[in-house]
C-alpha cells in the first residue's frame, strides 16, 4: 500500500493522478511531435473538454459529500467529526485547485488573445 492509498483517495482520483503523472512524464521528455502524431492520436483519449468536465463533477461530488457529512453530523445522526472535518478539507482543496485551474486558463486566454499577428 503506497502513501496515497493510506490516507484514503478514491479509484477515481487515483487514475486521474496517475494520469497526471504520465502527462508531467511526458512533458518533460524531449519528445517533438511528428507529422504522424495528431492532437487525440491515442484511442480512447478524452478531449480537453472531457477532461474538464470530469474535473469539474469530481470537485462537485466532493462538495456534496463534505456537505451530506457536514449536515450529518450537524443532526446528531454521525459522530464522526474527524470524517466530516477531512472531507470537508478534501472539498476545499479541490475547489481552489480548480479555482487555480480556471485563472491560469484565463490569463492563458487573455495572452492568446493580445497577441498580435
């Protein structure tokens, strides 16, 4: 059991940070891109759109699960405040990373944008 399975992240999240760590091995290759290569060459792929999605509903999931712990232990009905306290920490973190996500694809826009042809 590695250090990521111990504190308990779920399958899904495990792929996508496998799938990050194969995308920041890939960055940092010196691979160029080949008149055979195109964008989404591989099978099965998903499309920056996807990926962004999928994001975005793995953040709102983590929001609605810290809020059902939340409430739940709000009624009496969970005693589990350090449960209810780590979900909510995990919810928080996800929602500024993608507020991080989102600034970064703003100002990447915003630069696209001013540059002159």
């Amino acid at each position: 059991m590695n250090k990521i399975q111990a504190i308990g992240i779920e399958q899904s999240q495990m792929k996508m940070m496998q799938e990050m760590q194969r995308m920041a091995a890939l960055s940092g290759s010196s691979m160029t891109p080949t008149a055979s290569m195109s964008i989404g060459s591989q099978i099965g792929a998903p499309s920056f759109s996807q990926a962004l999605n999928q994001a975005i509903d793995n953040v709102n999931s983590l929001q609605n699960s810290a809020s059902a712990k939340q409430t739940a232990y709000e009624m009496g009905l969970n005693d589990d405040l350090t449960g209810t306290m780590l979900e909510s920490q995990k919810a928080s973190v996800s929602f500024s990373a993608m507020i991080q996500t989102r600034n970064k694809l703003t100002s990447a826009l915003d630069e696209l944008i001013n540059t002159p042809l």
